[in-house]
C-alpha cells in the first residue's frame, strides 16, 4: 500500500491513541494512581483564612456537603459569573442553604487579603465564604485539590491569574464527589446538591 494510502489509517491510529491517554489522564485525575495509598484523589489536608480572619481547615467540610471554587477577585470574568451562578443555586435551596458549605478559595493570595475577599464577596449571597492565607498555605491547597493556576504578567506589573474554572462538589465527609454542573437552572442544581445532605 502506499504511503499515501495510509494516512488515514495514521490518522485513525493517532486519534485513538491520543483519545486513550487523554482517557487514562482523567480517569488518574479522578481515582488516583492505582495502588495509591492516598486517602482522596482530590482534596487534603489545608490551613486558611475566612474573609473574617477565623482559621478554616479541612475538618470545616465535615458534615455537609461542600462547593469549592478557586479563582481570584481580580479575575474580570469567569469567577464573578461563577460566583453568581452558585449564589443563585443557594438562593434556591432556601433554608436548606445552611445545611452546606460554600467556599470561594483564593488563587490569588498575593492581592486577596481578608479584607479585599469580603469585601468582594458582599455582592453575593451570604452563605459564599471566601479563603485566602500566604502563598504557603495556599500553594499546599491548590496542591491537594489538583488546581491549575498560574500567574501572567500583564502591563506595568500589573497581572491576571490562569486557573482551573471547575467547582467541586465534596461530599458529608470532605470526599470528592465530582464536578458541580451549573449550566442548568437553579432550582435543577439546588435539587441535585440536596441529595448530598
């Protein structure tokens, strides 16, 4: 056969292996190493700060369910929409609000005092607790939890935050859960987050 005859065989064979490894990576990203001794693929032990000053641990996801978002008050888009979506999954949960945890956490601890996060968080619904601490303690959180973030430069030393956009759900026992879906109705999320109560 020709080498032109087989591209696309070439081509299928890429495809399926780059769709095997991309496969293999999330399953990882998930479950863990196989054989791994870790207790959670994704979460840890951390040390912050709330937006009052009050030390949070990991010990406060314990006995409800947990939405975890990291970003940065900086951030021009995708946190304050993220924000807001969340917030308005709360809002519909009525009461059942106070039977779960929801933290905005930091990836940005250089800007986000306490001060600055409550300040930025008091646009939107009060349950919406923010994290920060130093760049120690944060760096370890991100770590635990598998979060990407990355500092790019900008204008007059000035700078923007790449990080991971996923909100994690954690279940009554501070486990891993899976990626919390907003793209759909509050009511609909609302629903879905109570199951985890």
């Amino acid at each position: 056969m020709s080498e032109r005859g087989n591209r696309p065989l070439t081509i299928v064979a890429v495809f399926a292996g780059s769709l095997a490894i991309g496969l293999a990576l999330m399953m990882w990203l998930l479950d863990g190493p196989r054989g791994a001794m870790a207790p959670a693929a994704i979460g840890g032990p951390f040390q912050l700060v709330d937006q009052s000053g009050a030390t949070v641990t990991a010990d406060k996801l314990q006995g409800k369910p947990t939405l975890l978002f990291f970003g940065y008050t900086h951030c021009p888009d995708i946190c304050p929409t993220t924000l807001f979506d969340v917030s308005e999954v709360l809002r519909a949960m009525g009461k059942d609000a106070d039977r779960v945890n929801a933290y905005f956490v930091s990836v940005d601890p250089e800007r986000d005092s306490p001060a600055i996060m409550k300040d930025y968080l008091s646009s939107f619904d009060p349950h919406l607790k923010g994290l920060t601490g130093d760049a120690d303690a944060v760096g370890k959180m991100l770590s635990e939890y598998r979060v990407y973030s990355k500092k790019v430069p900008g204008k007059d030393g000035d700078y923007t935050m790449d990080h991971s956009a996923m909100v994690y759900l954690m279940d009554r026992n501070g486990r891993f859960v899976a990626p919390f879906k907003l793209d759909r109705k509050p009511d609909e999320a609302a629903t879905d987050l109570k199951r985890y109560i």
